[in-house]
C-alpha cells in the first residue's frame, strides 16, 4: 500500500512510498483511510522542524488528522464493518502520570506520551491503517465528507471546555467571544461558539479569499483591523487565541472585559523579542480576575464533544472549509501551502491518474 513519509529531522524527505499490509491486533480496527488533513504540525515536520520515528523505523507516517472507515472490526466491540471513524492522535505515556492514569492523557505530566504521525508512532496518512478500538471514534454517517475536520475540532471543544471550567469559579454567563485567526481552528472555535449562542467576532488580516463570507455565513462578525481596537471595542466575555502572533496574544489579553477568559491555543515560534508594558498587564488581570489558559490536544471526551458539534453544524458550511483535495500520489504538494488555503486535504482513497 502506499503512505506519505518523512525521515524526520531530514528536510526534503516527504515523499510516498510503498509499506506493507498493516496487520490488525486483537483489539485493533483494520480501516480503509479515506482522507487525512493537512495542518502547520505537519508542515514543520516536513521542514525537519521536529518528530520523531518509531523505534526502530527511519522514516515516520504523517497524518493525524484522520477519517477512515472499517473494514475488519473485532467481535463484541461497538463497531461495524462501514462504521466512519476517525483514530485519536495521543497515547497515554507508559508510566503512566496521575493524568495518563485518569484518561486526561492530553494534559500528561511527564511529556512521555506518544502520538500518532507526530512522535514515535506511525500516523494514518496510509491507504490502510489500524487503530486500537479504545482510540477510535465513531462519525455520523453524514459527515462522509467532512469528518476529516475531526481532529481540529477537538482542538477548540477542549479549548472551550477549559474556558467553561475556569469561567465556572464564579458567575460566568458569557455573551461576548472574540475569535483571533480564521484558519481552521479558528473558523471552528467560531462555530462552537456560534453553537453555544454566544456573540461571536472573528479576527484576521486577510480582506479577500473564503474567510470572510465563512464568518459571515456563520452569523458571526469579521474583523481585519487592529486587534487592539477591536478587543477594547468588544471587551469580550471569552477570547480564544489561535494565531499564536506574539502581539496578537498580548493585545487581546489586554483588552477583555472583566472576568475575562483567554486560551491561548496558538503556538509561538521562539526567538521573537517583543516590548510589553507587563506592569499594566498584570494589573488589569489581577483587578479583573481574568484568566489566561494554554490549551493543547484533546483527550477522548473532547472527541465525542467534537463528533456531535460536526454532526449538528451546516454541512455546506463544513465543506467550504475544506479549499484544496490532493490526491495521495501528489502528497507531497499538499505541504505547500497556498495563500487562500483554509484546510487541506490528502485524499487517500482517489485512484492514481
């Protein structure tokens, strides 16, 4: 079968290559992969910036944003031949920590968790590829097309989730979010909070290409000005971070309301001085008992959260985040990215032409 690899630490390595038969444990599924997505994880693991094989393997199977569907399920489990599934990214750490041990393996303590195409564990950008049933969830047969936004949207039901918990210490009823960044997780961090009933207001710079109308349709607010302006306009209840822009992050953090909610879900790139009035910073966060909140990965509650948040959506709406399918045997163009992507997309079961 073919896959998409890496050697990790090698720029330049991507390439599709033939691998064997994947054999199905006991209590794994043997599923055929229907499409995998496309994220900046996987580009920077393409540039060499970091991942890391399975032991005993030079090259790493990209792809953790899965969809698939089952062709050889063990018996008794709760799934079916045809079921849609999708395969969750991280494996708790072997020793495990008192989080691993708990199921909240995307909050481990050591950092000796695996995940699947990233670190030590082969990922799904294969024409077949097994999973573990504990790690497999199942998609409403509806999202065929669009369940590959799975995984990101795990990604903002954890960020919400963790806004909702830490807003609970007092009295929360937010009306107000602020969304900074329109690629896909912020688009989908958008529609959770759309979902929620909340007013939602969208950030980014660009003015033209999807993203604007994808707001809009969303009955959400675009904004392309300064984030600062637009957050001391606002003062929003809730602001979710996923730029990662140094500046960004600190303006928003700046201007939210009172009891403001930041999670941060943006990775910043290190080596990047910037000049902040911290005195100022810390003042308004202390007297407005705001919180701030880094929120990373999802554990397997989250992916229920996300699979009943994509069944519910407008399913029109879903399919315009998806702006480039590639298929397999041009893998490797895919890791380019293009100015007008929002996500794309490695179709793993079209047939070469």
């Amino acid at each position: 079968m073919q896959a998409l690899t890496v050697v990790p630490g090698k720029p330049g390595s991507a390439s599709v290559t033939e691998l064997p038969e994947p054999e199905p444990g006991p209590d794994d599924l043997l599923v055929d992969g229907l499409a995998i997505g496309v994220c900046g994880t996987d580009r920077e693991i393409a540039d060499g910036d970091y991942g890391w094989s399975p032991p005993g393997s030079e090259r790493l199977v990209l792809g953790h944003e899965s969809l698939g569907r089952v062709v050889r399920a063990p018996d008794g489990s709760d799934f079916a031949v045809g079921d849609l599934v999708v395969g969750v990214v991280r494996r708790p750490d072997p020793e495990p920590c008192g989080a691993c041990a708990h199921g909240e393996f995307d909050m481990c303590r050591n950092g000796r968790y695996t995940e699947r195409g990233i670190k030590e564990l082969h990922g799904y950008a294969s024409q077949r590829w097994t999973v573990e049933t504990g790690y497999a969830v199942k998609l409403d047969p509806s999202l065929g097309d669009v369940g590959v936004l799975m995984e990101p949207t795990t990604v903002v039901a954890k960020a919400w989730e963790q806004v909702e918990k830490v807003g609970a210490r007092a009295w929360f009823e937010p009306r107000t979010a602020l969304v900074t960044g329109a690629g896909p997780i912020g688009l989908l961090a958008a529609l959770l909070g759309v979902q929620r009933g909340l007013e939602v207001h969208v950030l980014d710079r660009v003015t033209t290409g999807p993203k604007p109308g994808l707001v809009a349709d969303l009955g959400a607010v675009y904004h392309h000005t300064d984030v600062a302006e637009v957050a001391r306009s606002l003062q929003p209840d809730v602001v979710i971070e996923a730029t990662g822009v140094g500046s960004v992050v600190f303006d928003a953090l700046a201007a939210t309301g009172s009891y403001g909610v930041t999670c941060l879900t943006g990775v910043s790139p290190k080596g990047r001085s910037l000049t902040i009035d911290a005195g100022s910073l810390n003042r308004d966060i202390v007297l407005q008992n705001d919180a701030v909140v880094g929120s990373v990965n999802a554990n397997l509650q989250h992916y229920r959260a996300a699979a009943a948040a994509l069944a519910a959506a407008d399913h029109d709406w879903l399919q315009r985040l998806i702006t480039r399918r590639i298929p397999l045997h041009e893998a490797t163009t895919a890791l380019d990215a293009s100015p007008d992507d929002v996500k794309v997309v490695i179709d793993l079961a079209a047939p070469p032409t």
